[in-house]
C-alpha cells in the first residue's frame, strides 16, 4: 500500500492557494489546479490530457491499475492483484511463490469474480439533493431524506444503459456526485513475478526506501471471448524519468481525513486506533502461527498476512503522526482561523457555528460503546467475521449460502476474536460470559467450529425453511452465539447510525461554511475515487544525508548479498532464475524510484505519468514518514514509492523470457 502526505495540512486554510504551496492534494477530473502546476512547473494538462488518462485508469478492488496496451493489457501492482493470483493457484501450481509467465494468449488464465471499472461518467447532484430537503428538517430527517432521493437518482440512471452508477460524497458531504463505471468481469492473468521479488524485503522493507521491489502483474482484459481493444491506453516512455522531472499519478487513493476537525483526529488517535491497533497484532500473530504450519497453509493466508501486517503499520505510523506537537498545532490554529470567521458572519454562525461542538459531543457518546463496535462491525475483521458474521445472516433470517468452512484456520481466527472480546469488555461482560460459557477463547472456538452444521445445505435449508421458531430451537453453537451477539449488534448498529447521522450533518455544514469562506480552491478527502496527484522526482533528508532518488538492479543483488538467503526467513531471498539472470541483467537499470506525489492506500498500482502522459513508473508504496498522509501532507520528507517501467521491460525480456509482453508495452502506441 502506499501512503503520501506533505508540508501543509490541507485543514491550513490561512494558506491560499499560491506557487509557493507543496505538491498537495488527491484532485478530481473535474477540478484540477492547473494554475498552480503551471505556477510551479510551467505545465498543465488540457482537457484531452485528462480525459485520455482517465479514460486508460482502472479500478481494482483495493487498488488501481490501467490499461497499457490497445489489446487490453492491463498494469497493477502484484500486491493488488495478489488474492487474484492466490485464487488461481493451489499447492501443485503456486504462482504466488513461483511466479507465471503466459506463453501466449491461450494460456492466459481466466479470474473468477474480478472485476475492473473505468470511470466514465460523473455528474454532480448537489444542488438537486440541497432543493429536496425541506427547511427546518431535523438532522436526521436531512440525511433520510438525502439518502432517499440519491437512491432515486442511482435507480433512474442504473437503469438507463450499461454502466453502474455509485454516488460519491466529497468535501465531507459538501458535494454529492454520481459515477459511472463501465464495468468489465472477464479478466485474465497474464503474468506475475514471484513473490519475494515483488515484495523483497518482505514487513522489514514494507514503507521504506531505499527500495527494491518489482511490485508488478499484468492482466488483460477479454469481452466476449477475444481482448478488449479500449480506446484509450498508456504508451510507455522511451526516455523514462528524470530527478527532477515532473510527474502523475492517476488512481484511486481510499480515504484521507483531513477535512475532518481537530476533534475526529483526537479521537483516532486516543479512542479508535489504539483499539484497532490491538485487534490487528492479535489477529497477524494468529495468521503467522497459522502460516508457520506447512507452505500449504502460509499460501492459505499469503494475502490476508500481507493486509493484516501492511494495515497494522499504517495504523502505528497514523498515530504516530496524530502525535506530532508540530502538525497537531497547524491543523488546530486553522481550525479556530475557520471557526472566527464563522462567528463574524450571522448567516454561516447560525447554520455552521455550533457543529464543531456538536461533533465532539457525538464523538463522547461514541466512545461509550466503541469496544462493542468494533468488535461487533464486519469491518473491523474482529470478532464478528467469517463463519460467525455467517452464522449472524442465518439467526437475523437473511438469505445464507452453505459456503465451506475451513476449520482449522477458522478456529484460530475465531479464537483471536473471542480473544479479543475478552481483552476488550472483561471476563463479566454479558457478552463475553454468553460467548464464552466458562470456557477459554481456544476451547470455544474449538467446540464451536468442529461442532457446527452451517456448511451444511440440507441443515441450512431446514433452518431458512423452518422460519424463527426452527432458529430458536437450534442449538448449533455458531447459531447460539448469534442469538448472543443479536440484540447488542442490533443496539450498537442503531445507535451508531444515530450518531453518523449527526456527524454527517454537521461535517456537511462545516463543508459549506468552509466553500463560503475560501471558495472552492481545495482538493476533497479520498474516497476511494479517481483522483490526479501531481509532483517530481525529488531526494529528501534522511539519517544524515539526502536519499538516493533511483534504486538499481545492482542494488536489489547487493541488498540479497548483505543479508543472504537465510537472514529473517528469507526476506531478502532471491529466487533461482533471478540469481541465474543476474550477469544477463544491465545492473545498472532504474528500479525503484521516489517522487513528491500526493498518494495513500488505494493509490498502489496507479500508473506515474510524464507530462506527455506517458508512462514511466508504477507506485507501489510510500516512505515512512508518509503514513501521517491520512490527516496532512508534508512534502519535505514524504515520497511516492514507484517501480520504473525502464525496470519492469528489463526483467520481462531478461529474467522471464517474456519479449513478447516487453514488446506489446514498448509498441502501445502502435495499433
């Protein structure tokens, strides 16, 4: 995953928009800054620019990607498409840890349930949104009635042709959209490296630089049996990139905060993360005894291992940053600047002034039920998850598939959850006592797991089919402690709703205050959506020196050597065709390279553009000091994390035998 932030929060609101500001900001298509591009670079993209990179932009889920070739060929990184490659694979054909090569077309394999979107269409409903809520609504009934009339819109435009519609709410609330995705389901592997190279230097390496990863796979997309020919692609760069040379990215970073107030970043940081942070140790160290097992089994967990420990480090550096004396003062000094200027104009303080203090009070009451949230929300991958959350659907009457249930990896899991549950509320807690029935969070899971029937059809069947009194009669032990958890995750799912209503309400008022004051010069929060970054290859200070701003092949041999094939697992383990290539390979090849885009999670696998929007570079990561970037941007140390595209054609013809891929890249200009 990859993380980016800078010098100046985005909550600076004394700053305008000047030649002196940082490469900041995650901006849409349909709002670019090009007059501070062209202030500080001398160029800015015109509405053909933009519109062909958008147009060769993919979304994956998690990630991004886009299209390179006119058959359809598609870049991503392979930690993106690290579930679809473990999906295809199995214990007699591992292509996570061995790699694959398609030799040709027809031996491209096929993805079940991937699917890809481009975005095609957006349209902005906010003022149709603002006209259908009656003045004098409460709260509450201004966010039914918002949500009602956009679910209206979304049935109107789904219905209408061939792309799927999703309203997208940017400015915390202060702008509703809708996008259209053109949606393609036949997606098909077409080559991946090996794992150790793609993530050389495995957890230690992980949102560091310098770098040495080949963190890439290719796709391709096919409609009705053949390649897709999309009409828009990325040609990659002959010259590649520069120090000091400008650059994009274009993808789909998944959710910053910094539009949020002083008090929702307080609260992550005293209330929510340190929760969080507990929940994701217990759970990576359950996975790692898990994957300690057998190769068979780490294959098993290889991608949910690699989420669990990557979300557990961006949650430590998160907080970290949320303590930061520095930024924390910014971000609250333009805060209360907003804020005056809200009391000093009678229209904005009576429409905006209280919802800084409304929204601290929501926070309050939040807490008192938050360690019973976040066990009992799926998100969380707590308590509630896999065959229980299942098991959940079955007691509440909702329609359930008999799916199969891997025990023994499901029985640590639900132990970390109990586990958790324990830790959490206390051993007398109504909850955990009912969950528990005096026994240890191991034992339950245990005697649950082996003993449930809820992978069964036919037992299944009988349940749906036998309505609520078959459900109380049960005495499955998944299904009894669904009946536990039932009336508090119904309590807590209630009044959560309650306080989201709220909180959205008044981060929508301080959205429009904030317009009112500074017109609409800044950039919205991430919300899993397209966005365009903009910036350069750049160094920054570290350890005493300035950082090398390219990593070469040379380097990722010298780094295997330093450590050899042994030291922490294997972390910094070369495979055998990689130590075989080695004196075929140019050693002194750009591999991994650093700029001052603006990105975070949801941005890895986003092409790096030049400015002829030509390809260079594939982003992957972020340095560590870029993991504060959910809440400001500090350019002077945070980088982008890419791997360049001159090292992606080297390892193609050299180390894989794959000239015929290297060349549908290099001739992507060429129908």
């Amino acid at each position: 995953m990859a993380v980016h932030p800078g010098f100046l929060p985005l909550f600076a609101l004394a700053l305008v928009l000047t030649t002196l500001r940082a490469d900041e900001g995650m901006w849409t298509f349909d709002h670019p800054p090009t007059q501070a591009m062209k202030a500080k670079y001398g160029f800015a993209p015109d509405a053909a620019w933009l519109e062909h990179v958008r147009l060769s932009a993919l979304r994956f889920p998690g990630g991004s990607g886009s299209f390179i070739s006119p058959d359809g060929l598609v870049l991503t990184n392979h930690h993106v498409g690290h579930g679809a490659i473990q999906k295809v694979s199995n214990a007699d054909r591992n292509l996570v840890e061995n790699g694959f090569v398609a030799a040709d077309r027809g031996h491209e394999i096929r993805v079940p349930g991937l699917e890809l979107r481009s975005l095609v269409g957006m349209e902005n409903v906010t003022e149709a949104l603002a006209k259908a809520v009656p003045p004098g609504s409460t709260e509450e009934e201004a966010v039914r009635i918002r949500r009602s009339a956009v679910e209206g819109l979304l049935r109107v435009h789904n219905g209408e042709g061939s792309l799927s519609w999703e309203a997208v709410s940017l400015y915390q609330g202060g702008e509703t959209w809708l996008y259209g995705y053109q949606v393609f389901r036949d997606i098909r592997l077409v080559m991946a490296p090996e794992h150790k190279v793609a993530g050389f230097g495995g957890d230690w390496d992980n949102f560091t630089f310098p770098r040495h990863d080949l963190d890439f796979a290719l796709f391709r997309v096919y409609e009705k049996g053949q390649p897709y020919h999309p009409a828009h692609f990325l040609k990659g760069s002959e010259q590649g990139v520069q120090t000091g040379d400008m650059t994009f990215t274009v993808g789909h970073p998944g959710r910053t905060s910094r539009l949020e107030t002083f008090a929702q970043m307080e609260h992550l940081r005293e209330a929510v993360n340190p929760l969080l942070i507990r929940i994701l140790k217990r759970r990576d160290t359950a996975l790692r005894a898990y994957a300690r097992r057998s190769p068979t089994h780490a294959l098993k967990v290889s991608s949910e291992r690699m989420a669990t420990g990557n979300a557990l480090k961006v949650y430590l550096g998160e907080t970290e940053g949320l303590a930061n004396p520095e930024a924390m003062a910014r971000i609250q000094a333009a805060e209360r600047e907003l804020q005056a200027k809200v009391q000093t104009d009678p229209h904005l303080q009576s429409e905006a002034g209280e919802s800084w203090e409304r929204i601290r009070e929501t926070l309050t009451q939040q807490r008192a039920f938050l360690p019973e949230e976040m066990l009992l929300h799926p998100r969380y991958r707590s308590l509630l998850q896999g065959p229980l959350e299942r098991a959940l659907d079955i007691w509440e009457g909702r329609s359930a598939q008999a799916l199969p249930i891997d025990r023994e990896l499901e029985t640590i899991l639900l132990a970390a959850g109990l586990t958790d549950a324990l830790d959490l509320l206390g051993a007398q807690h109504p909850l955990v006592r009912a969950l528990l029935r005096g026994l240890t969070p191991e034992a339950s899971a245990q005697q649950a797991l082996a003993k449930t029937r809820i992978d069964d059809p036919a037992f299944l069947k009988s349940l749906l089919d036998g309505g609520s009194p078959a459900r109380e009669a049960c005495q499955d032990p998944l299904i009894l402690m669904a009946k536990a958890i039932d009336p508090r995750e119904r309590e807590i799912r209630r009044k959560q709703a309650s306080l989201m209503a709220t909180l959205a309400e008044h981060e929508a008022r301080i959205a429009k205050a904030r317009f009112a004051v500074r017109g609409r010069i800044d950039y919205p929060d991430a919300t899993f959506t397209l966005r365009l970054s903009y910036g350069a290859v750049e160094s920054y200070p570290q350890a005493g020196t300035l950082v090398q701003p390219f990593t070469t092949f040379g380097g990722l041999f010298d780094r295997a050597d330093g450590w050899g094939p042994q030291a922490e697992g294997g972390s910094w383990a070369l495979p055998k065709r990689w130590m075989e290539a080695r004196r075929k390979l140019k050693l002194s090849t750009p591999y991994n390279f650093i700029s001052s885009n603006d990105i975070i999670g949801g941005n890895s696998g986003s092409p790096v553009l030049n400015r002829r929007g030509e390809l260079v570079g594939l982003a992957f990561d972020g340095n560590i000091q870029s993991l504060p970037g959910r809440f400001y941007y500090d350019g002077r140390t945070n980088r982008c994390i890419s791997v360049d595209l001159r090292a992606i054609q080297e390892a193609l013809r050299v180390v894989y035998g794959a000239s015929h891929l290297a060349g549908e890249i290099a001739g992507a200009g060429k129908r």
